[in-house]
C-alpha cells in the first residue's frame, strides 16, 4: 500500500521540477553537474526534501 503525502521527506525528479518550478530535464543536469544534490534507487533519482527546501531558499550555490 502506497501512501502519499505533501510531507515526505523523499522526493522524485517530477516532485523537485514541479516543487521548484524547472523541467525534469533542467532537474537532471542540475543533479549531474553536483548543485542538486541527490542519490539513485536503481535507475531513479530520489532528493531530501529538506536540501530542496534549502536550495529553494538559498540557491544551489550555497549548498555543499
């Protein structure tokens, strides 16, 4: 059984474009060139939501 909620802490690639208003594709490079940080569950991406939060605050260049 699938539960969804507005406060996962995971989010996937169409969570993040929508949430920060990019395409999937702008979300992926992001992630390739390091800004987003993320990790893989075999071919899919997943994000904290918390470190998307913080970009969405700060911006990718302040996030180590």
């Amino acid at each position: 059984m699938k539960k969804e909620t507005n406060d996962s802490i995971i989010m996937t690639v169409d969570e993040v474009a929508d949430y920060l208003k990019l395409s999937k594709i702008t979300v992926y490079k992001l992630t390739q060139k390091g800004e987003i940080p993320g990790f893989r569950i075999g071919s899919s991406w997943r994000y904290n939501r918390q470190v998307i939060d913080e970009i969405a605050r700060v911006g990718t260049k302040k996030i180590a």
